[in-house]
C-alpha cells in the first residue's frame, strides 16, 4: 500500500538524464520514493493512503541550502549597504555577543526554518554556535539539516574559551550522531583567517574519526586573501592543502578568490564547494568563478548565507542571480544554463553535502524529500521549459506542498510544524531590543 | 468626505526627505492623495466611504516599471541561455513575426499587466508594435502607462511598410492622445542600429511637436556599440547626441556601453535613462555604471524589459538585483544602497517616464498609485528598516492591496481587472501553438 501519491504534475526527476515527466506521478512509501512513472490515461491510478492532485504544477525535489547561519535571521536587515569591516565589527559582532544566547538560537533557528520550509527548501547545510541549543528547534520544524558547530580561536557564544573549540564540537557530535533521522552533526571551521594551522588540522582530524563533513569558509574576500599570504606564503586553498584538509569530507565555502592552480587542487582533492552568489555580490566580496569550477568537475552547491548579509533564504532568488551573475560577468549568456543551476540546487548540493545517496533528485529508494509548485498564476504563465521556469520566474511563494521524508511539512502554503503567531511575537520582542542596542 | 482611509501602516512617502512614518495614515479624495499623516493614538478616524486597516504593513507608491514589451510575455522562457544572435535571429524575430498580431497582442497585455499589478506596478514604459490593439486592453487592466508605438526601418508586425514607420506612430498618437486619464501614447525607436539618421530624426521631430516622450533603446551591447562607431565615428550617445535627439523628452533606454563622455553628454542634455539589470545580465549585454550616471545627476528609471528576455516583470527582484550588482562589481558594498533602489524604482522612475508631478510618491495632490504589503510572514520577520526590507527581501507575492488612480485594482491579492481564468485558456492555447513552431 503506498503512503502518498502525488499525482498530474509535471515531474521534475533531477536524476542523471534529467527526465521530465509530463502528467507523472510520485509514489512515496515508508518515508522513500517508490515509484516515478507516467500513469496511463485508461488506467486507474494505484491505490493509496492520501492521494494529492498537483493540478499540473510541477513535482520535483526539495531545493539544498548548502550554506547559512541559521539564528542570524534575528539580524535581517539589520544594517546594509555599509562597509564589511565596519558592518562587522561595529554592527554584527556587537550584536551576536549580546544577542545570540541558548535562549535566543532556537528562535533564530526556527524562523529561518519556517523561510525556508514554506520555500521549498528541505535541506540546509548549517554553520553556528550553540548548535546544540536550536538543533532541537530544528528537528522539530522537520528539516533535514548538516549543522556544524562552529570552531573559532576567539571567545564565542557558547564557548568563551577558544582552547576548548574543537572540543566542544567534538561534544556536539557526539550528543547529536545518530539522534535523529533528519540532522546530521558537523564541523563549521569559521575561516582559515580566524583559526590557527592547528586548530585547522585537529577540526579536520576531529571531522575525520567521527566521520561528519568539515565546512569552512574560505577565500570569500581578497583581504582574506592577502592575509593568508602574508602570512603563510600562498592562497588560502594551497594553505589548506598543505595542512592535509582538502578531501571529499571537506566542503569549501565561497571559494571566490581562487586562480587557476587553487581550482586544480580542489579539483583533485575531491573537496565540495557551496556558491553564495547573493552574499557574495552584497557584502561586495566578488565574483567566484563557478563556471571554471564546474569545468573541473568540482561539486558545486547553492548557498544563500546567512540573513544578516543576505538578507532572506530565499533559494529562487539564488538560483536566478546565479545564472544570470555569471553570464554578465563573463559577457556569455550560455553560461550558467537553467538545468545546471537546478542540479547546484538540488542534487550537487546534495553531494556537497554528502546526501546524495538519501536526496537531492526523485528517485527509487530515495527519502522522500519534494515540493510541489502551483499553476495558473500570471507570472507562472506559459510554461514552455521547466528549468527555465524554476530559475527565471518561479518565486519562493509558489511553493504549494513541501514533504521531508515522507512527511507533509507544508500543505497548500500552510507550515504544518511550527507555530508562526507565538514565534512572531517572541522574535518581534527580540529585535525591539536588538534595535533599541 | 474621504473616498478611501488606509491606516495603521508604515507609511514610505518617498517624498524628498524619503519621509518614513509609523502608525501612518493615507486619505484618498477623488483619485488624489489628500492627506498622509501619522494619527494621534486618542484621535478617532476621519470618516471614509471606505476605510482599510493596513494592519502594520508597509503603505508605499506603486512601483513604476519604466521599460518593458508587454505582449512579450507570450514568449516567457520560450529560449534562454543562447547566444544573443542566435536567439534573435533563430527564435524571437520568427516568433514574432508569426504569432505576433493584433489578436495576440491584447493576450499578452493582459498577461503582463495580470503579472504587474499583482506584483504591485502601477506604472509602466512600454514600447512595442501593434500598440494600438493593445491599449485598450492596458487600460481595461486599470494600468497607468506610457505606450510608445515602435519605429523601425524593417517591416514590422503591423507596419509592413518600414518609409511609414513614423507616421504610423504619429497617428497611434493622434488616436489615444486625451483618450484616457492613464495612458500616455508615445514613440519608441528601436535603436540607433535599426533605425536611420532620417528616421530618428523625423520620429524625433513627431514626438516633440505632438508632446510625447520619445525612447530608445542604446547601448545596449558591446556590438551596437562597435557597429555605430564603424558607421559614424562615434559612440551611440554621441551619434544621438548629433542628431539633436538627446534631450529631457527622450528616454534612454539600457545605456550600458557608455564612457565618461557620454555620460557628461547626458547630462548636460537632460535626457532621462532606464536601467534594466536582469535583462543585461541574462542576455550577457554588459553591466551599466549606473553609480556614474546617477553621480552625474542623470535620472534613472528601473525597467525589467520584456519577458522574452527577463523572464518576468517583477520590480522586486530587479531591486535586489540592481542593488546587489553594481556593488560587486565595485567591489564597494555602499553603491547602491537600498533608499537609492527604492527611489528608482518609484519617483526617479515617474520622473523617467514625465510623470513625476502625477505620481511616484505619496504627496498631497498626486494622483493616489499605492500598495499596502503584507506582514507577519516568516521573511518579512523581523523589520528594522523599510527601504532595506523593500530591497532585499520583500517579494512580489507580499503585496495585498494596489490602488492606482484611486481605484483599487488589487484587494487581498485578488485582481479585480482582468478574468485571469479565461485569459490562461487563450494564453495557453497560443503558447501550445507557438511551441509546435
């Protein structure tokens, strides 16, 4: 008997070949995808518990948020436009010291979840402090997540003393390994700028025995650049190379200011890579040069960072800066193409973050991680391409249904896990506070 | 008595201080603004025919889309991410000269005025071919809009005849002059490239004597550029420039291949300029130094041309888009900061299209263009500052009510102009047919 079917959609597989399925159907039982197939017109449809008509809206996988900052969405919009040493250390800093608390991370947390489940968004990849006070936040919101906890060599929320960072990641692990089926515990190097060569290696070896990815920030802006130059001799991927960090357990994020010799090292070394095009472009730190990294075979995810910079989740929105960023950039419209960022969004974020084998594309024997979009909106009107449509016109609002693991977390636009009004209400008496400095 | 009362919102006037108030208020009498104010918590109401509590959203001037191609919607997403050429010559132009005509147009119209108005534009510049059997449907929509009738030396859909070109313009001109309180006809030349020296001369000439502002393409790649220098010796601004074209009637349209003394010329000739990043960064055009041109004092709109190229009409995405843009490319994350978008995308956009004395701004006496944006949903939490939040992380979908010329158009996101049902069972039909080639 399956659980759910999903019927009269246009479905968007993602697998290898990247099949569409015009009038398709999905078949979802014990939380996995049974079945993918264009039912006969003459024939009945398969028995099964619920039975949902698309409407001939599309059917395709949950999107991957390979990189953001969860509680960070308390600083929406907090301070723009300024510059980022200023913005930084004058603005940001200040307010993660005073207001990123074990009470204050879940309310975060759980905020970006609601953005994000309600866009269609079922997997992210996450780097913080004070994992272990919203991972339970996240756990209820039903998302899939990697979440890293953060390793610095300054004081920091949750961990006033950096020489104990590595090892309260190391706790974090292991109180979350295993503990649910949706998260996955990590490891979130801040960047090679902010922590020793030692500090690196023990992450990375600490990562590596516990058998978690190892996320970092790396070369997001030429001063970082610059500065490990000065100081090591070489670009920020050769010193990470040289420490023994690159392999396919590390995911690189950023990755902006890489040359040609940088791109063949990660290239070899099997390292993921997360793209954080709108990050990127606002705090103005350049333009990574992801049609060279997909040349040399490097997984490459989509990212939106997190809400202090962004200032939203908001994957169509990436998708859409992505492909249209690149073709300006190198004066080549074919770039970038629709179908390639769908992949970076779906199932190459999905290996970035080491779920390929679970999600990231409509397959048999995969978690049942999908969305499907609405139909019959003007903007949404004709439909002649499907990856176009996802990349160049279909917004985060257009998300209809969202499930994760088989799960209905969003039905007809309503968040199912979450209690919107009471957290509105405590996160709107955070920022007044926030506000009032 | 007041016809309509809007009240507890954030009232954004974009008036000349960007004058921002909380607990506002906005009372509309006979189409006009007749009062914006912040209301004294103990005060009752002025009485209103009807009255809208706003319920904390933010109450702002209805965007103004200052260049698009409105039929063109008909062909959204129809070929992307080809090279400029190509998809030119291959795919619009045969497209449009089969399925480009006086039936199809009004489809289109609709169409595109169906996206807009939903997505709270009010205004819109547009130039196109075959005008004449569109307007109607503009104004049927309740579209406020300048029409410019295109002049190209080719045949074109509806001119066959390219020697009456001009004339054909000046009689769409004569027809809809005064004809309604919403529409503006207009010429549109092509480009300095597809029209003559005579040509732009004479349309020229047309638009001034009959009062009507006069656009054109220019600039727009690095080809048009290279072309005209070879014909004329000179760059396309200077090449207008020549021509006495350039003055504060005329409207430039991209100006992305500009150089220091173009943009001097400009300046001194009072032409105004639209900027329409999407479409210049999808079609690989090149990134217009709109910091410059807006330090030389020059005016410029925000367009999203048409959808063919874009593949929408939202302004909210060209904001966040021209925002983010210009500082990469900078490398400066203070260019464009978010009361500059805003300012674009409303008076500076009215100013483009010489209706800054009528609308782009919530000012006593103006004719009331306004939207009233939702509140309390999870990326629109929390708000710190309103031009920020309009820029980066407001979305189409968020806005509930638009009214223009007093009358609303849009209430609680439902649109009051046009059968969207009836629309999409012609739309589709055509598309399924244009599709099959």
């Amino acid at each position: 008997m399956i659980d759910t079917l999903i019927h009269n959609g246009l479905v968007l597989t993602v697998d290898k070949d990247f099949k569409i399925i015009p009038n398709g159907a999905v078949a979802v039982r014990h939380g996995c995808i049974e079945k993918v197939w264009a039912p006969q017109a003459d024939q009945a449809l398969p028995a099964a518990r619920r039975t949902i008509d698309a409407a001939g809206g599309i059917i395709m996988p949950g999107l991957i948020n390979a990189h953001t900052h969860l509680p960070m969405s308390l600083f929406r919009g907090m301070a723009d436009d300024m510059p980022l040493e200023r913005w930084l250390h004058e603005r940001i800093f200040p307010a993660e010291a005073r207001f990123i608390t074990p009470a204050s991370v879940p309310l975060g947390a759980s905020l970006s979840c609601a953005e994000m489940l309600l866009g269609g968004t079922t997997t992210c990849g996450d780097g913080y402090f004070l994992v272990d006070h919203f991972a339970g936040a996240v756990a209820q919101a039903g998302m899939r997540a990697v979440l890293g906890q953060g390793v610095i060599d300054f004081p920091a929320p949750g961990v006033p003393d950096p020489t104990l960072n590595v090892s309260a990641a190391q706790s974090f692990i292991e109180r979350w390994q295993g503990r649910s089926a949706l998260l996955q515990p990590s490891i979130f190097c801040h960047s090679p700028g902010t922590c020793s060569s030692r500090t690196l290696q023990s992450a990375k070896k600490a990562a590596d025995e516990m058998g978690v990815v190892f996320q970092i920030h790396v070369a997001e802006t030429r001063a970082e650049r610059e500065q490990i130059e000065g100081a090591h001799g070489c670009s920020p991927i050769r010193y990470l190379d040289r420490l023994g960090i690159l392999d396919s357990g590390t995911l690189l994020v950023h990755a902006v200011w890489v040359d040609t010799e940088d791109i063949a090292i990660i290239a070899r070394s099997g390292a993921r890579m997360v793209h954080c095009p709108e990050s990127n472009m606002k705090l103005a730190s350049g333009i990574a040069p992801i049609p060279d990294l997909l040349s040399a075979g490097i997984t490459v995810g989509l990212g939106t960072d997190g809400c202090a910079g962004n200032n939203d989740l908001d994957l169509w929105g990436e998708m859409d800066m992505a492909a249209k960023l690149h073709k300006v950039h190198r004066l080549n419209p074919t770039v970038m193409d629709a179908a390639t960022v769908v992949r970076m969004t779906t199932i190459e974020g999905a290996r970035a973050l080491g779920l390929d084998r679970m999600v990231g594309s409509l397959e048999i024997g995969k978690r049942a991680d999908l969305i499907v979009l609405k139909n019959g909106e003007p903007h949404l009107t004709p439909l002649y391409h499907a990856a176009s449509h996802l990349v160049y016109v279909v917004r985060a609002n257009d998300v209809r249904h969202v499930m994760i693991d088989g799960q209905w977390v969003v039905r007809e636009r309503q968040l199912l896990t979450i209690d919107l009004d009471a957290l509105f209400i405590q996160v709107n008496a955070l920022a007044r506070r926030i506000e009032a400095g």
